[in-house]
C-alpha cells in the first residue's frame, strides 16, 4: 500500500469507527468521515477534533480521493460509497484492520471480550495501567470520566481495546476480535446476544471457542468461572486459564456497601488486599477481579491497583447520574440484556434505599426488538418498585411472528406482583411519570441508544 496520508471512514458515527477516526486525525492523518445520519455524542467528537463529516453516504463524498478506505461493518455491499470504493479501485480496510495497522502495531494488546462488562473492565483496566504509569493506549466502547474520552493513543507498551464478538465487515463476516493477537485475553462471559448475526447461543460459543484456540502459547486467558457457558467453551482447549469469580483463583469476600461506596477483600494466588470502589454490584467487583488478575499478569503490584480501583470515576451511560431535581435521581444505564438489565436493578437498589427504583426501559437493540427474550424479561424486572416499558423510537422490518411485545412484557411483570406500564412513545410516558415521583425515588433509564433525550426531559419536568 502507497504512503498513506488521506484517510476516509465510511460509517465514521459508530462507536468504535468514530474513535479510530479520532485517534488517526491525532496521530496526524487527514481524516474525513460519513454516515447516514449525523448523531452525537459521536458527532460531537468528530467535530471536536476538526474532522469533516458527510450527512449521507454518496460517492461525492470521495471525491477528494482518499489514499485509504475504512468501511465499517454496518455498511453493505450495496451501499453506494462502499460501492464507489470498489468501483474506483481505492485501497480499503476493516476498523480491526486499520486498528492492528495503525494503532497497534508494536503494542502488547489486553484484549476485553464477553457479552457483558467488556466496557467497565477495559476501563478499569486502562486506569490500572495508567496509575502505575505505564502510559497506555485504549480504545473503549465508552466516555471514561477521568479522561473524558474513550480512547487514548499512549506512548506506552500495553494497548487496551474492548473486544467485539460483531462481525467486521461486509467482506469478512468473522467477529471483530479475531483480528488481533493479544498478549492478555479476559473473557468476562458467554450468553446470547445480538440475534442479527448470531443462530442461537451454540454460534455464540463457537465464536469464543475459535478465539480462545488461537491465544499463543505465551499468551495469558482470564475467564470468568461464573459463566457455564463461557466454562463449556473452554473444556479441552489447550491453553489453561486463570479463572476468577465465586470459587475461581480470584475471588472477592465480605462485601460492604457504606454510603457510597463498596468495599470487598479481593484473594488470588499470592494476594489478599481490601479494595473499594464507588462502583456498585456484584457485577461491577466481578470487572474489578478481571482486572486485578490481569495487572496481576503483568506484574502491577497490589498496592496500585488498590490505588487505581478507589479512583476510578465510572463510564457515561453505565449507571451515570444525569442529574439530581427535588432530592430525585435521574440515572443513564446501557443495560439491555436481561442479565444485565436484572444486574443493574440489583446493584443500584441498596443504595438508594429506601426510595423506590423506578426501571425506565427501551427495548432498542437488534435483539430485544425480537421475542428472543420475551420470556426472559420479565423476571430481570422484579426488584424494581414500578416499571415503564417504552416503544423504541427506531423502527425496524421485523415479521409480526418475531417482534418482541412490549405490551406482554408489561402484562407479565405485573403478573409477577411490580407494577408496570406500557407507553408507545416518550411523549407519552413523560406526560405519566413526573407526577408519580416522589423524593429520594431513583428514575434508572436503560436503553443502548439516545431514547429521545429521555433524561433530560424528565429533569426538566420534575416539579
């Protein structure tokens, strides 16, 4: 490939397109971008770091003949850019490709993988290596607090990327993370998800599977012991795993929640240290052993990750207080698995007791707008006080006899003894719910997309 200076993303308002553009327009390439839409906070940043964005995708948008392609995975054949690129012979990559070729190269890659959690622990991770000054870059799936970004270039040894099981592109349907060649691997656990691409959960686990089979000999595997999916994914592999969780060589005991803050003792091999954090859940100190066995790996001491794990500020959008009006919450959460949506409940419930935890969810994603989980939701609600199941505002063309019921979802929680309520629309349920608030009640809205300024909305209409 010809020297490269002139570079353009095609679908550049994705999370992981929108971070690559930004860290190349830092390391001094000239970068442009395009999407069918333009949508922050993605937006934001592409125009906080002076990079050209197309409002559409139109051969047009090449006219200025980029020396490199970057297609992203949303992107079809078909797609008219993407369609131009080819016709016109320009030069072109996957995101992963371009990662390992501009980002990665000469880096010992810590690569986060798992169906849930790969966010928090890439982020925490990250801020391991960064206070025992090890200088990393990252690219993460989301707004770290401490450094207001999601990604970082780093002039250290160890990269951090959040690995994704999606597909890479249109010419390479394989996952995302089997491009790279990690030198520490963390499988946080297996369970399905994203039914666009995957069959059933089998075609999810043959994916990690392949994964955990091509780790090189010298390569170190943290998996989660508490995931039985993730566990059969394993068996007779060859490369031997450091687990952690309930029983695993890393575990944690004698949890404390006081005020704001969570306290644990965390045990591995050769370590036994008290650890706090402003993180709550039981799934949040799982993402905290993932990563005190991953700086264990590398030789971080304990006395810096203890320092790290005390000072870690969160993620945007991962239980992330909008905004607090006449002594009542408003948080912004991710959550949209079950599993997750159930873990967050949990792990938010205890400290905002004894106000009620009013669950505000969207159910947006490729998956949830499908009944794959029509039967599985309604049980993640039910340490919730009431419930608030919105339409999403996307609409997608899913056949009738496969499109989840948000309206049976409803039905079935209050069957199970929580009050819930159905609205097709923001409008409307922000028209319900202010009125039914009442001081030290937690509003926790879960969704993977904007919900239609949800957050602030309710703010402003809290009397």
């Amino acid at each position: 490939m010809a020297r490269i200076q002139k570079i353009h993303l095609v679908a550049a308002c994705g999370t992981g397109m929108g971070t690559l553009a930004c860290m190349l327009k830092q390391m001094g390439f000239e970068v442009t971008g395009s999407d069918h839409q333009v949508y922050p906070p993605m937006s934001d940043e592409l125009a906080k770091n002076d990079i050209q964005l197309f409002d559409r995708f139109d051969p047009a948008n090449l006219d200025h003949s980029p020396d490199l392609v970057i297609i992203g995975n949303a992107v079809t054949r078909d797609n008219p850019e993407a369609a131009a690129v080819l016709d016109r012979q320009i030069p072109y990559l996957s995101m992963p490709q371009a990662v390992n070729r501009f980002v990665a190269a000469g880096k010992k890659i810590i690569l986060i993988t798992g169906t849930h959690g790969k966010t928090t622990t890439a982020a925490v991770m990250a801020h391991i290596l960064t206070v025992a000054g090890l200088d990393p870059g990252f690219m993460i799936g989301g707004i770290l607090k401490d450094y207001q970004s999601g990604f970082r270039i780093g002039q250290g040894d160890y990269l951090v990327i959040e690995g994704d099981e999606y597909d890479t592109a249109f010419f390479d349907k394989g996952p995302k993370f089997m491009h790279y060649d990690p030198f520490v691997t963390v499988m946080t656990g297996v369970e399905f998800d994203h039914a666009d691409i995957f069959r059933d959960l089998d075609h999810v686990k043959s994916v990690f599977a392949n994964l955990a089979a091509k780790a090189s000999a010298t390569s170190v595997l943290i998996a989660c012991k508490d995931s039985p999916h993730l566990m059969d994914v394993l068996t007779d592999q060859r490369i031997k795993p450091v687990l952690y969780g309930t029983d695993g060589d890393w575990t944690y005991t004698d949890p404390v929640q006081a005020g704001q803050r969570t306290r644990a003792k965390i045990l591995g091999p050769d370590a036994a240290y008290e650890m706090e954090t402003r993180l709550p859940g039981h799934h949040n100190l799982m993402n905290f052993l993932a990563c005190a066995a991953a700086a264990d790996a590398i030789g971080i001491s304990s006395d810096t990750v203890k320092q790290a794990m005390a000072s870690f500020s969160g993620i945007r959008r991962r239980q992330d207080v909008r905004g607090i009006k006449n002594s009542i919450t408003v948080m912004d959460d991710f959550a949209h698995h079950p599993s997750a949506v159930a873990a967050t409940i949990r792990a938010v419930k205890p400290f905002y007791a004894p106000g009620r935890v009013i669950a505000v969810f969207e159910p947006r994603t490729n998956t949830s707008m499908r009944r794959f989980f029509q039967d599985t939701y309604p049980a993640a609600f039910t340490e919730a006080d009431m419930v608030c199941i919105c339409n999403p505002a996307v609409k997608k063309q899913i056949p009738e006899n496969e499109r989840f019921s948000p309206e049976k979802l409803v039905e079935e929680i209050n069957g199970l003894g929580v009050e819930a309520h159905h609205f097709p629309d923001v409008d409307r349920l922000l028209s319900f719910l202010p009125s039914r608030l009442i001081p030290e009640d937690l509003v926790l809205i879960m969704s993977n997309g904007g919900f239609d300024n949800i957050h602030d909305r309710l703010l402003d209409a809290i009397k």
